[in-house]
C-alpha cells in the first residue's frame, strides 16, 4: 500500500499524537465522564490507521505490526479474566466483585477496579480494531502481488 | 426535541435509500455516512454521549475504510439479474416486509411514550449506583459492576473476530 501526498502525510503526523493522547485521556477518565474502554480503544486505534493509511507501508513490517497488535489484545482480554478471578481471593466470594476500595467519588483514584477494567478493555478494544484492519490490509496486499 | 429527532430520522432514511439505490459505490458509501453521522446526533439529543462517542469513532473509521476499499476496487454498481430466482427473492422480501410491518404497528400500541418508561429493573441501578460501585459515570458504573459479564462477553466478541480475521484472511495456510 503507498502512502498519499505530503500534506496527508504532515498533517496526520500532527494530529495523531494528539488522538492518541485523547484516547488514553477516555480511558482514564472513563469511571468519571462520559466514554470508558470501548470508546477509547476505538479513538486509539483510529489514531493508528490513520498514520498506516497516510504513510503506507509495505507486507513486511504490516507483519510485524499484526503480531504485536494480536499478543497485546490476547494479553489484556486474559488479563480482565485475572481480574476477575482475584475477586474470588479477597472480599466476597463472587466473580466480579468490586474488591479494591472504593475511594471518594468523583476523584480520578475511585471506583476501585472500574478504571483497570477500562485500561485493560480499552488495550483490548484497540488491539481487536488494529487487528482486523491489518488483516485485511495484509491479505490485499498479498493478493495484489 | 422530538421534531427534530424526526427531521435527523428522515435525512437518515433518505440517505439510506440513496445509498441503495446510488449508481456511483462512493457517493452510496458517503450516503451511509450520513445515516451514522445522524445517529451520532440522535443519540446526543437522547443525553446518551457514551453511544454518541463511541459510534462517531466506529462511524469514522468504517467510513474511512469503506472509502479506501471502494476507491480500491471499483466505483460502479452491479445490475442486478432479473430472472425466476430473484423473482421468487423479491415476493419473499416484501412478505418478510409485510409481516415485520404489522408486528411493529402491533408493538407500537402497547409502547410507552419515547423517554417515558417505566423504570423497573433500571430503577435499582439508577439510585444507588453511585454508592454501590464508586463510580460518577452511571453507564461505567453499570458496564463494569452490574453487568460485567456482558462486557467480558463482549470482549470475547472483539477478541473473537479478530482471531477469525487473521485465521481467515490469509493467501497461503500453515501446513
């Protein structure tokens, strides 16, 4: 896949840290305004195909790239499971239980496990999105060969 | 607020008709566009910004790929074949239709008022949601606490089609 003209190629440089950073700020605050793990993992990897469909690249490094993405979300999907398995060795017995103090509400540390349940959704989310679209990046490139 | 959802539901239903019958795929794919977009600003108007964000994002980026794959591949619509088989599709649609529209005339009886329901399982999670979880953001507080299976079920999902994507979309398998 090649890349588009300069101007696509400096202004998407500009804006996807920024889109990034946007995403993670989602995330983070996710317990306290509006968004969580699912919109924020969506914004993150948005930020990823944009500088993939500005810049190009070619089969190789996209490879690379898929293996990466793919470890990252099979990683953060196992680790809400381990999440919630902790919750069956402290507090109540039940999956799922909210173990870690709850703190004040409406501070950014509050809401005990809620926010790494956002991180690890949001990781996960990102990854599953990245993923496909390199997959199909991949194989139309492949098969264009 | 009501008229205007319903001026935002009629631009997305001429838009969707456009998009089906467009000779051009692009304008037919910037056409479903408008269909997401006016969604976005239903569910703002509706005071659900958790939807509305994650459905401009997931809008954005299908639009953006819809428009790579069809500047990609080709930009002209396929006539459609008329003959015996179609013949028989099209009557069993518009029974399908026909039916799908009495049922919705049936339910719209018995509906409440858009916004006016009646809070019977919601009512527990609405009032001591904020004690019980900790956490400000209700619709977090619900997917992460109450409902957490669903959310794992629907990471599984994600993780799911993933894994189809790349087991799928490959030229060569693995001996």
């Amino acid at each position: 896949m090649k890349g588009m003209s300069i101007i696509v190629k400096k202004v998407s440089q500009l804006m996807a840290g920024l889109i990034f950073m946007y995403g993670i700020y989602i995330i983070l605050h996710g317990h306290l305004t509006p968004g969580g793990g699912f919109a924020g993992g969506a914004i993150i990897a948005g930020a990823f195909i944009l500088l993939i469909l500005a810049f190009g690249s070619n089969a190789l490094n996209l490879k690379k790239e898929i293996a990466g993405s793919s470890n990252t979300e099979s990683l953060a999907v196992l680790m809400v499971v381990v999440l919630a398995l902790m919750a069956l060795l402290f507090g109540s017995k039940t999956f799922f239980f909210n173990y870690l103090p709850k703190g004040e509400p409406g501070a950014l540390l509050s809401a005990g496990v809620i926010p790494l349940y956002n991180i690890f959704i949001g990781i996960e989310v990102a990854g599953a999105i990245l993923t496909i679209f390199l997959a199909l990046v991949i194989f139309k490139e492949e098969s264009s060969k | 607020m009501e008229l205007t959802i319903s001026i935002i539901l009629g631009f997305m239903i001429i838009g969707a008709i456009y998009a089906l019958h467009a000779k051009d795929l692009l304008s037919a794919v910037i056409a479903m566009g408008i269909v997401g977009y006016g969604l976005v600003i239903c569910f703002l108007l509706l005071r659900a910004p958790d939807l509305a964000i994650v459905q401009i994002v997931v809008e954005t980026i299908t639009l953006v790929i819809m428009v790579a794959v069809v500047l990609d591949s080709t930009r002209k619509e396929l006539e459609p074949a008329f003959d015996r088989k179609s013949l028989f599709n099209r009557i069993a649609a518009y029974v399908i239709f026909a039916g799908l529209f009495y049922f919705f005339l049936l339910a719209i009886e018995t509906q409440d008022p858009l916004g006016m329901h009646s809070l019977g399982m919601a009512d527990r999670y609405v009032t001591g949601a904020v004690e019980q979880t900790g956490s400000v953001n209700l619709v977090t507080g619900v997917l992460f606490d109450f409902r957490a299976y669903d959310t794992l079920g629907e990471a599984v999902i994600l993780y799911t089609a993933a894994l189809g994507a790349t087991t799928l979309l490959r030229m060569k398998g693995k001996k």
